[in-house]
C-alpha cells in the first residue's frame, strides 16, 4: 500500500491534513486500533458480523431514501 502526499508552497500542515483523511479513509486507524489488544476468534466473528448488518442497513436505508 502506498500513499502519496504532495506538499505544496511548504504548507505541511495542510499535507498532514490530508494524510490523515487518506489513512482514514483505508481504514488504517481502526485496523490499528483493532490489532492494539489480542481478540478472542469468537469476538472478531461477532463484531465483523455486527459491522456487516451495520453496513447492510445503512446502504438500504440510502437506498430508499432516493
């Protein structure tokens, strides 16, 4: 995975700015977040399983909503 920032007129903290929209939008901080503390196999399966009922919702009430 390889992510580029262009810094522009020596603005870094507008390159930073952007460097976190990018990992958030991987999905890296909560990969990290995740792999912090050991999860029980049992506990990855509920919670992946939560977030995919989560996410099934969420794009059939967008769905309707057009």
């Amino acid at each position: 995975m390889s992510l580029t920032v262009n810094v522009k007129d020596n603005n870094i903290e507008q390159a930073l700015r952007n460097l976190k929209k990018k990992l958030q939008r991987e999905g890296l901080f909560k990969e990290m977040k995740l792999r912090k503390h050991y999860e029980k196999p049992c506990l990855k399966k509920a919670r992946e399983k939560e977030e995919n009922i989560r996410r099934s919702r969420k794009s059939a009430r967008l769905r309707h909503s057009d």
